[in-house]
C-alpha cells in the first residue's frame, strides 16, 4: 500500500537514507528531474542539487538525522533543483523522517514553483506598474509590499518601507488613533474608501504633508488578512481646485465690473448724442462740437477697456518659446514708443543694468510687464515742476535674476496696498486713467513667466521688484 500511495503521489517523492542517498523515487520524481530510475537510486542526492550548495550538504543532512523533525526546508531562502541535463529550476522541499527496521529515513517532497513564481513576478509587475500607489500591509499593521509609485509619492525606497509600520507614513496629528482604525478596519473588512467626507493627508520623507485619497481592499492568504490600500496623490488637482474657485470669484468680478464699465459710458455716448441733436436744431454749433469731442473721448476710453479685456483674456493661454531678453533694446524701443507722454509729464528715463548672467524668458509677456509699469510710473508722476524720473535696475546671484522699476511719483495710497494686484482698482481718487487692468494682468504675466512681484510704495515714490529663476 505505502508502495503504490508512493507512486501514485502527484508531488516528486525521493527516499533518503542517513548517508544522504536516494533509496527510492517515484516516476513524479524522475519526470521532474529527467532521471529514469536506475539512474537516480542508490545515487547521491548531490546529483540534483546546485554545484554551489552541494559541499554545506552533507552537514545539513546530518544535522537533520541528528534531530529528524517534519518540517519545510530552505524556509526564507530560494532553493533550485537541477535536471539531468544540468538546468536548475525553483523547488519547495518538505522534510517528514520515516522509521523503518530500526533505521532513520527522510521522505522529501518537491514541487516545481517555476510557474508560481512566474505568476508572482506578473503580479509584481502589475503592481508595479499600477498608475495609483499600492501598498499593502498585514492585520497588525505593518507594510508588506509597495509599488514604484509609493516611492514617488512618499519619497521612500521600496526596501525602506518593508517591515516598517504604516504610521511612518501618516501625519503626526493622526498617528496615535490610526492604529484604532486598522484594528477596527481588520475586524470588519470590505472594500471601501477610506475617509469619506474627510480630507486625508500622508507623509512625505521630507516632512511635508501630501493630499491623498485612499481606497481600501481585504485579501486573505495563507489563513492572513493583509490590506491593500491603492493611494493618489491629488495635489494638482487640489491646486486646480483652488484655481477654479480663485477664477470663479475674479469671473464675478470681471463680469461685474465690465457691465458696469462699458454700460455707464454707451450710457453717456446716448445722453451725449441726444445733446449734439438738440444742439443742431437749436443751432449751437458749438455746443455740438465740445459734446462730440466729449463722445469721441468716451468711445476712446471704450477702445482701450476692451483692448485690456483683449490682452487680459490673451494672458493665460498666450505662450512663446523662451529667448534672451534685451535689455538695452527693449529700453531704446520703450523710450520711442513712451515719448509723447515722457515729454508732457516730464518725466526722464534711467537704468542701471548690472547683470552679469542672460535673463532666458518670453519676450512678449516680459515686455508687456515692463511695458506696464513705465507706463504707470510715468502716468502718475507728481507734476510739480520737480525732476521727475523713473529707473529701470537689473541684477543677479547665482540663482535668481532681479528687476526694479522705481520712480519718485504720487506712489500708492497706504489703504490700496493689499488690492494693487487686483481686478479694475485704480488708486487715486478722481484719476480716470486706465481700465484698471494693468497691475492684474502684470501678476498674471508674472505667473505664468515662473516669476513673483512685490512692490513698496510712498508718497515719495514706488518701486516694483521683479524676480525670476536663472536657466
């Protein structure tokens, strides 16, 4: 009976004796090695191990004899047969002593995982490849496995992370409850989200803290539950969230302001020309000249307001392939195009430009910048028969490249400070220049250059900084 269980097991079975050789084997054996049995009994069991393993052999299978216990071989370590005609192959080994006329065997099954281990590589890969974060952790809460994304995400090698609580990636704010949660979450498993109506937050290596949103899924193996957790990162979309609700409010005030803006002048343009009719019949010529001039003036504050829209609507998907900017040209051309306005304000033009590294940037959106600035800090020089002039500064270090427009002006009234890059804000009283737009569109520009704009203001002057990375 013990002869045909033997030969009709489904698993390799080999009989070895004490001197390590192989007493019997069965034909599941012979195919898994490509022995025929004459060739495989009374051999030793060196024949189908790896060259590499076979001299710390022997003294393994002693110690066995000297303690013969059931028990599965090479745990935590990979084991390798090797065929006939010398290929190796992955192998599980089990280990169950045999007595029999007063003598010590050891009968040995070994499966083939060859196929096994093809199917975990695929699912590490799979894993691995995954767009979302995967990471799994068991019931006590410790991190099994994570995917290539995890890295990126957290920061963290892969070989890190193993074995390490999943705490360590969790704010400090929640680490002493999150315990609570996978015990709670272990008791009763199912796939869910985690967090619902909650903002969930992980933590980077550096320290920073990351949204995140969370899916949780119970796996039971080898009678264990573990957890994998798949984990996005949402900060852009955060970001864009924020974007939109930032655009939403300035869409209101745009909508708002322009109505306003283009009805009260069409509003006056009508009252105006119902003037120049009366005039006529009236014969008040001129009457109906100084109110056509009058409408003439409006239709050109109409023109500029919507130009601005214009350039304002331009500002976001504008976008142009990076030169160098030219400082000295761009000033010479500035200079041409502000002349009218230099010589009524009498106002004069410096620079000091100490760079000593190329500023590589959008020509058009910088020029539109600067552009702006010049012009407001000559629209609003003091007119009080005093020198008045306007700097343009350029410098650098090492990583940054520094512009500065002051000039010796009215400067920006204290109370407006907080609303200079705002939506149509002008700033001084009874001054209808401009749409308004100017300043806001010169963030805009700012931001999409990669650049920031502070500014400090004075009764005695403004000065606008400029900064922007190198390279």
């Amino acid at each position: 009976m013990f002869k045909e269980i033997f030969e009709c097991s489904p698993v390799a079975m080999l009989l070895i004796d004490e001197k390590s050789q192989i007493q019997l084997a069965n034909k599941h054996a012979q195919t898994l090695f490509d022995y025929t049995t004459s060739e495989l009994i009374g051999k030793d069991l060196g024949i189908l191990i790896p060259t590499e393993t076979k001299n710390k052999h022997p003294l393994l299978v002693k110690e066995y004899f000297n303690t013969p216990l059931p028990r599965q071989m090479g745990s935590g370590r990979n084991l390798f047969g090797i065929k006939k005609d010398q290929s190796r192959f992955p192998i599980e080994v089990g280990l169950n002593p045999i007595q029999a006329d007063g003598k010590v065997f050891v009968l040995s099954s070994v499966i083939d995982i060859s196929e096994r281990l093809k199917a975990e590589k695929r699912f590490e890969t799979a894993v691995d490849a995954a767009p979302s974060g995967m990471l799994m952790i068991n019931a006590s809460g410790t991190i099994v496995l994570s995917n290539k994304k995890i890295e990126e995400i957290f920061g963290h090698e892969r070989n890190v992370l193993l074995g390490r609580p999943i705490e360590d990636l969790i704010p400090d704010d929640f680490k002493t409850p999150h315990p609570t949660f996978v015990k709670s979450y272990i008791n009763n498993p199912e796939p869910r989200p985690m967090g619902i109506g909650r903002e969930l937050y992980g933590l980077h290596k550096s320290g920073r803290q990351i949204p995140v949103e969370i899916g949780l899924q119970p796996i039971f193996f080898d009678n264990e539950i573990f957890v994998i957790s798949s984990i996005v990162d949402i900060t852009q979309r955060r970001e864009a969230e924020k974007e939109i609700q930032i655009k939403s409010v300035e869409i209101q005030e745009f909508s708002y302001r322009t109505s306003h803006d283009l009805r009260s002048p069409l509003l006056s343009i009508g009252g105006l020309a119902d003037c120049i009719l009366e005039d006529i019949q009236d014969g008040e010529l001129e009457m109906a000249r100084e109110n056509t001039h009058k409408i003439k003036s409006l239709t050109q504050k109409l023109n500029q307001l919507v130009e601005d829209i214009l350039l304002l609507t331009k500002a976001d998907l504008k976008n142009e392939k990076k030169e160098v900017f030219d400082f000295q040209n761009y000033l010479i051309d500035a200079q041409e195009r502000f002349s009218h306005i230099l010589q009524e304000s009498n106002v004069k033009i410096f620079n000091s430009f100490l760079h000593k590294k190329e500023l590589l940037t959008q020509k058009t959106r910088l020029t539109q910048v600067l552009d702006n600035l010049l012009s407001n800090a000559i629209k609003y020089s003091k007119n009080d028969g005093k020198d008045q002039t306007v700097r343009m500064n350029t410098f650098n270090d090492q990583q940054f490249f520094y512009i500065q427009i002051d000039d010796n002006g009215r400067g920006i009234p204290q109370q407006y400070h907080p609303e200079v890059f705002g939506m149509f804000k002008r700033f001084h009283e009874g001054d209808a220049k401009g749409s308004g737009l100017g300043l806001y569109m010169v963030q805009k520009h700012i931001q999409k250059l990669g650049g920031k704009i502070t500014f400090d203001s004075t009764p005695q002057g403004t000065t606008f900084y400029l900064e922007f990375l190198i390279g």
